[in-house]
C-alpha cells in the first residue's frame, strides 16, 4: 500500500504556498457560466438576486470566426450574456442552432453551471492551448468574437466534473453594443 501512496505522491506538484502549486497554470478566475434554455428567464431570476445588468449578444457565424466542435470546423449560433460581478463576468449561453457544448450539456443534464473561465495570466493564446492540450485536456468548442476575441473550451469534465475556458481579449478590445441590456442599460459612461 505504501508504493501506491508513494508512486502517487511522486505524480502530484509541489505546494509552493497557500494558494499556488508548481504546476499552476490557470491564472485567476475570470467567468463563471450557465447554459440554460431560456436566457430571458435566468436573467430574471439572477436579476432578482442582484446580478446585472445583462449585455445580451447573439453569437453566430457572422461575428464569430473560426469555429469549431469537437475538432473540426463547425457553424453554431448561441445567445450569449454577460454580467459583471466585481473582478468577474457571469455569463449565460443558450444554444440556438448547430452542435455545440452547450446544447450537448443542456441535451444531457438540463440547465445549470456549465464552465468557469481563467485568464491563464495572459500568456500567449498559442501557448494556452498548447499546455492545456499537453496536459491531456481535448480541446471541445472554439472561435473567434469580431475577429479579437479568441475563446477556447477543453474538455475537463471527467477530471473537475466541469469545463474549463480560456479566452483572449486584445489590447484594442471594445465591447460591441448588445443586441439589448436586461432590465435596462447602465448609466452612460458607465458601460463596458
């Protein structure tokens, strides 16, 4: 029994400090996710509890680029809201046509807490995929918001029991205007 314990120890990183092991990748945590399958209904209940107000944006082949599923190139359309919540964004995901996570996650277990994101300091986009991939997780769901905003999803779940992000928003990022705010937009200069 004590080989088992050891050959296991010898496989697990070393504790640096309380809060950082030595194979720490990740970064901080960015987003936390929800599919469901009536944005306009969750968005109400979170309002409820304080969280908005929502950008709503509708995400599909014309402003995302560079889609895929499962590894291959891929159309997909979802409704997409964020809210932000101190140094993180929620985020809602509703499918609306093509193959995607979310519509698999909502096919197979209903709505509910679908992925949380990291920043993965900022490393290079290349040099995320790659470590993550290195590290025997498959990339699931990808693309490219207005051309900037790359985001990437990997396959965790039989390891976290949930899906790990990472995504990528360059200096000269700025928030398109939403399709609509929920319940009503913030203050001018105030938004995004």
């Amino acid at each position: 029994m004590n080989s088992i314990v050891s050959s296991i120890q010898t496989k697990l990183p070393t504790v640096l400090s309380d809060e950082t092991l030595s194979n720490t990748y990740l970064g901080n945590v960015v987003e936390l996710a929800i599919v469901t399958g009536d944005h306009r209904k969750t968005m109400e209940g979170l309002v409820r509890l304080g969280i908005g107000p929502w950008a709503v944006y509708t995400f599909s082949p014309e402003n995302v680029t560079d889609q895929t599923y499962q590894g291959e190139p891929a159309e997909f359309a979802i409704k997409v809201c964020f809210a932000k919540s101190g140094n993180m964004i929620w985020e809602l995901m509703e499918p609306l046509w093509g193959p995607s996570i979310f519509k698999d996650f909502l096919d197979e277990f209903g709505e509910g807490l679908h992925h949380v994101a990291y920043d993965c300091e900022d490393r290079p986009w290349e040099e995320r995929i790659a470590e993550l991939e290195r590290r025997g997780f498959k990339m699931v769901q990808s693309g490219k918001w207005n051309g900037k905003n790359a985001f990437a999803f990997f396959e965790t779940t039989e390891a976290t029991s949930t899906i790990f992000e990472t995504y990528h928003f360059p200096d000269d990022w700025e928030y398109p205007e939403p399709d609509e705010w929920f319940p009503a937009p913030p203050p001018a200069g105030n938004q995004w």
